[in-house]
C-alpha cells in the first residue's frame, strides 16, 4: 500500500506539472528528404523548449511512402480532408507549396500576427508565388529546394568546352561531344540532356513553366503570357533538345535514372534537384543554374514545403495553443534557426541574406543559392491545381511526343484555366464590341427621343401621362438595357447586383407610371384613387424604396461568381445565388413585379371599354405581354445548360433589347411614329378650324 501511495503521488506531481505543458500538433508528409527535415525541427524546438521551460511540447505525425500509398498528389488530397474534417487536430501544416491554394481557407493570416521585420527577411518572389492566397500571408517557406544543372568536368575538359549559360549553348556543346564520343565507340552509352519531363505528378508542368520562364526578355520580366510568341518559341527549343540531343524516352525518364546517369557520369548534363554534399562531393560534375535564352538569364522552378498555422475557432478556450502555436512558427521561422539548419545541411532556407553570410559562405554554395532566378509553380492556375497539372500533361504531350503544333498545345493550355469574358476587345472574338456598340445606340437613340415630349406638334400624342412619367418610362427601358453592360469584363459580386437593381429600378420606371395613371383613373371613385391623385410622387417614392429595400437586402449576401470549368472549351464565369436569404430576397423581388402586373392587367380589362384611351390600352397590354414572354424565356435559360460563352451571354443580351425595345415602343416610341406621321400643326390646326368658324358665324351675321 506504502508502494502504491507513492507511486500515485509522484505520477500527480508529474500530472500537475505536464498539466501546463502545451502540445502543439505539427503534421507533415515524408517525402525524399522532408522526413529526416522535420524531425530535425521538431528535435531542435522540444531541447529549446525543455532548455528554457517553455512548458511547449511539439509532436510530429507524418505521412510517409511506409505508411501510405500514392503519390504527392495523393498526400496533398489527404492533408486536405484532414483540415476539413477537423481543423484544430493540428496546429502547424508541413505540406508542399503547390497546395498553397487547395489549403489557403483554412490558415490563419500570418501578417496579423507576425512582425514586418521578420517576413520581410523572405525572399519576395519566394513569397508572392508561394505563400500569399486571396492577399493573404497564409505560409512561410519551410524548406526549399530547386532544378539546377550538373555538367560532366571529365567531359568539358577533354573537349575544352564551358558550362553553357544558354540553351543554345547547351545545345551545340552536347551535340559536338556525343558526335565525337561517337566516333571513338559508336555504342557509347552517354546521353546529352535529360529533360525532366515525365508523367509522374507535376514534374512536366514544373519543367514547361521552368523553360518558359528562362525565355522571358530580361532578368526584372514577368512570367511571359502562356499564348505568347516567347513561350512558343521557348517549347520549340525544349522539342528541339529532345530531338537534337536526347529523346523521348530519356525525357520520359525519372529521378532514378537522374541519380544514376550522375552517379555513373554517363550524361553530358543532366538536370536534377540540389543534392547533399556527401553525395555532390562524390560526382565529376559541376553544379551551376540552368541556362536561359540569353546569358544572365536563367529559372528554377520553386519546391519544397510551407509551414502554416490553422484557423482555431474564436473561442477562448483556444487562445492558449494559438499563442503557443505562433511562438513555435516565430522560433522555426527565425533567422538564427534557418542560419543553423543551412550550415547543417539541413534545408535550404528563403532568407536570401543568409547567402552573403560569411559563416554561412564557408559551408554552403552561396555563389549558386544567389544565382537562382526562382518561379512558383501556377498554383492559382485553378482551384484544384492536381486537375490542371494532370491537364497540362495531356495537352503538352500531345506536343512534345506527338505532332500538335506549339501554339494550338499552348491554347488548350490556356484554356484549362483561362476565365473568357465579353468585352471590347476584340482579341478572342468581336462580339463584345459589336453587341456593345448596339446597345450604346439602342440608349441613345432612346434617350436623344425624349426631346420629342417637349416639342408642341406632339403634345397631342403624349397626353396620356405628364412628361415627367413620360421621363421615367424612356430611363426604364434605359436601365433594362443597360444591364446587359455588368456583363462586360471580369463578373464581380457587384456586377451581379448591380444588374438586379437596374432590372428591378427599370421594371418600376416602365410600370408605375402606368400603374399610377389606371388607379386615378378607377371608374368609381374611391379613396385609394384619391390619395394616389393627390400624393402621385409619394405613390412613386415609396414604390422605388421597395426596390432599393428589397435589393439593398441582396447585399448582405454577396452573389457567389461561379465558374464554367468546361472541359476542351473556354471557360467562363456566371452569377449564381448560393443561400437561401437571398433566394428568399430575389423570389420576394419577382412577387412583388408580379403583383403589380396582375393590378396592371385587372386595371386594364375594367378600362377596356374606354374610347378614349383604347388603342393606349392595347399597346400597353402587348408590351406587358411581350415582357412576361421574354422573362420566362430568361428563367428557363437558367435550367439549360449552354458551354459556349459568347452564345450564353449573348442569347440573353438579345433577350433583353427585345424586351427593352418592346416596352420602349408599345409604351412610348409608338407616339413618335404617329406624330411623324401627321406632320401637320396641330395647335395651328385648331386655330384654323375656330378661324373658319368664326368667319362662317360673322357672315351669317352680316347676311342678316
């Protein structure tokens, strides 16, 4: 008993104090070199914790090729349904930066808690291809790594021939040795270039995007544009290397057989990651950047892992592990930790001023880290980067191994992506400028006729409302039609909005004074008749804040811009409610138009009869008619699906001007053409007539 007493008070002593020890959850994926990294990261965090008392423990989970199957696609699908399944089981995320966009709604944004100083010590190119999702700071660079060129010593100083620096250079020094090793053994085994470029995960895209690249104009260029006469000349030299100097099945090949072309020095050169130094130490070749089109010019194509801290929920009871997990990241992300780890060999950092440390400089290849010209894989390319990494193969073998020519490969890489859009311009197709300069006469012309409501010879024709009304009713097909123009250029939320209250606001134009007009004019008299005669603009008031009200409520949740990912077509985007408050607001918007076109419609069936206001009644109730047949067209169109852009677009733009027009004409437009018509001078008409009977009456008079 004695024994047991003692044991149970030492493991409460151990209890009490663990009790205040915080475990942080870091996960991670084992792959090549990564494990042997992480547990280095962890060891060094958990002696620095126990050294200073930190009461903060990491523990390390990791995903290795022992214990899971696949490939880093795979492993990039599994950290993913972790996240959503529990995004507080892990602290810290180890994962590779091409998933910055698959993982970026789930991290915290680094820049509200981590100083300016220390994020700015990160390479910025490293960071903005990365580590930045919808502008936010959701990752520091964990561990890096990067394509370089491995040129055969034995084989240059025999030639007397230098590292190229372009790829021409590559070229022409890989085809004058094999020509002449050849002529010493005709069955030599030594291949000229290596490629990279196989079907495993996203090595073909990270190649293409890396010789892309190494084609721009000047070192400060951008990543040229992927249709670009750059990036078409830049896959004809890759084509033109693997025909020249190598072959199919050699840039078909993988990192084994890399490892061993090098380890074996049976290649010219070979293009392959930065290896460790005992393994580099070992090999009779030389490690440089890759060439570009010109000297000076180079790339490499950004890999490695982030680290990202998760979203805890805003809860209290989190606070605690959150504080814990961000005095973790700030250690890890330091400088004098990222400094030990490099002198270690442990990982290549993205603080790029460690490379002009002399400490540094005495151990690691400083010369070559400062050389690099680094570019981020098209992460943001689409939402699921597997998908386009395993579409971009397809369309780029289809160039490379088969015979689509360079630009019709780069336009269906393109359009993996690429969002089409109606505008101006006419670089895809002209449409958007012609539809465009429809609707901007069809306006004008609506708008320069108002001028006829102001002219004495038509007054007549207009006495059906005041001019005001008459002013309301021209803006509301203006706005009806001017709708279509949120559908130029790129779809925003706003736009989406924007185009209901216009619709909204241009119904109401065209019909409340219509609707005004028949209620004072009820046969019987009646009190809602009378107040409407006496407040007409307070009528109307309270009728367009309906709109406003009801359309201001759409705001509170913003239109969800969805995009048409069509396979072998162009891409578009399209507004679509996602929730059910504002599909609650939009059908409470359609009820409300419906209500007043039913009164409109009872209103003029007990007006029928009316002589005087026959033929207005008839015009009114066809342009009623022909809006209610072209808004159920517009509603159906929204259950058929249509995958060509221009035609999705455009068939309801079209819609539209027949609606628009329609009311324009059967409302207002119709009076212009009768008052044309009947050129005449009406008031000198009536002047003439009271003239004539005033001289038949006076001689009548004279005759008496």
């Amino acid at each position: 008993m004695y024994k047991i007493a003692i044991i149970i008070l030492i493991f409460n002593i151990i209890c009490l104090k663990v009790i205040n020890c915080i475990t942080i959850n870091i996960i991670g994926i084992g792959y090549f070199k990564n494990n042997d990294y992480q547990v280095n990261v962890v060891n060094k965090f958990n002696k620095y914790s126990k050294e200073n008392d930190l009461g903060i423990n990491i523990e390390l989970n990791v995903f290795t090729e022992k214990n899971f199957t696949g490939s880093i696609f795979n492993f990039g699908d599994v950290i993913e349904s972790i996240l959503k399944k529990s995004k507080t089981k892990y602290d810290l995320y180890l994962y590779d930066n091409a998933y910055g966009s698959k993982y970026g709604n789930y991290f915290l944004d680094l820049k509200e808690y981590l100083s300016e100083d220390l994020i700015k010590l990160y390479d910025k190119k490293i960071i903005s291809d990365t580590c930045i999702y919808k502008n936010k700071l959701i990752a520091l660079p964990a561990r890096l790594d990067y394509n370089v060129l491995y040129s055969n010593r034995s084989l240059l100083k025999k030639y007397n021939k230098t590292i190229p620096e372009t790829w021409d250079e590559l070229i022409e020094t890989s085809k004058y040795i094999l020509e002449e090793e050849k002529k010493l053994n005709k069955d030599i085994d030594l291949i000229g270039y290596n490629g990279f470029f196989n079907d495993k995960d996203d090595e073909m895209l990270s190649s293409t995007y890396e010789f892309i690249y190494s084609y721009r104009d000047t070192y400060e260029s951008s990543f040229p544009d992927i249709t670009s006469q750059t990036a078409i000349n830049a896959i004809n030299k890759i084509k033109q290397i693997k025909e020249d100097i190598s072959s199919e099945s050699i840039f078909r090949s993988n990192e084994e057989f890399a490892i061993s072309r090098l380890l074996l020095g049976k290649a010219i050169f070979i293009k392959f990651i930065i290896i460790p130094d005992q393994i580099y130490e070992m090999l009779d070749y030389n490690m440089t950047v890759l060439p570009g089109v010109k000297k000076g010019i180079s790339s490499s194509i950004i890999f490695g892992n982030n680290i990202s801290i998760t979203k805890y929920p805003n809860d209290k009871a989190y606070d605690k592990r959150k504080e814990a997990a961000l005095f973790v990241f700030k250690y890890l992300a330091s400088r004098e930790v990222q400094k030990e780890f490099l002198t270690k060999r442990i990982l290549i950092p993205g603080i790029m001023d460690l490379y002009y440390d002399e400490d540094v400089c005495k151990i690691a290849h400083c010369q070559l880290f400062r050389s690099i010209q680094p570019i981020g894989k098209p992460i943001f390319e689409r939402d699921d980067y597997n998908y386009y990494a395993e579409k971009f193969k397809i369309y780029f073998s289809e160039f490379l191994y088969g015979n689509v020519s360079a630009k019709d490969a780069l336009k269906n890489i393109k359009d993996i992506s690429y969002i089409y859009e109606i505008s101006t311009s006419t670089k895809y197709t002209s449409a958007g400028l012609i539809n465009f300069l429809i609707f901007s006469v069809i306006i004008t012309l609506m708008f320069l006729s108002l001028i006829f409501i102001f002219l004495n010879n038509f007054n007549p024709f207009f006495e059906f409302l005041s001019q005001e009304y008459w002013i309301l009713i021209v803006f509301g097909s203006i706005m009806n039609l001017s709708a279509c123009f949120t559908k130029f250029g790129t779809l925003t939320s706003f736009k989406c909005q924007l185009s209901i209250l216009l619709l909204s606001l241009g119904f109401s134009f065209s019909f409340i004074p219509i609707l005004n007009k028949l209620i004072i004019n009820f046969p019987e008299v009646n009190k809602i008749s009378t107040w409407i005669d006496k407040h007409q603009y307070l009528f109307h008031l309270i009728n367009f804040s309906i709109d406003i009200l009801l359309n201001g409520l759409m705001y509170i949740k913003p239109y969800h811009i969805h995009t048409n990912y069509i396979e072998g077509r162009q891409n578009f985007q399209i507004c679509k409610i996602n929730n059910f408050f504002e599909n609650s607001i939009y059908i409470l918007i359609i009820i409300y138009k419906i209500i007043i076109l039913l009164i409109i419609l009872i209103l003029i069936f007990i007006e029928w009869n009316n002589q005087k206001f026959h033929y207005e009644l008839k015009f009114i109730i066809t342009a009623i008619y022909i809006f209610i047949l072209g808004s159920i067209i517009l509603l159906i169109l929204n259950f058929i699906t249509i995958n060509n852009y221009i035609f999705y677009y455009l068939i309801r733009g079209y819609i539209m001007v027949i609606i628009s027009t329609s009311l324009y004409i059967f409302i207002y437009g119709y009076r212009i053409i009768f008052g044309i018509l009947h050129k005449q001078n009406l008031k000198l008409q009536f002047i003439n007539n009271i003239n004539k009977k005033f001289i038949k009456i006076m001689c009548r008079l004279l005759s008496i």
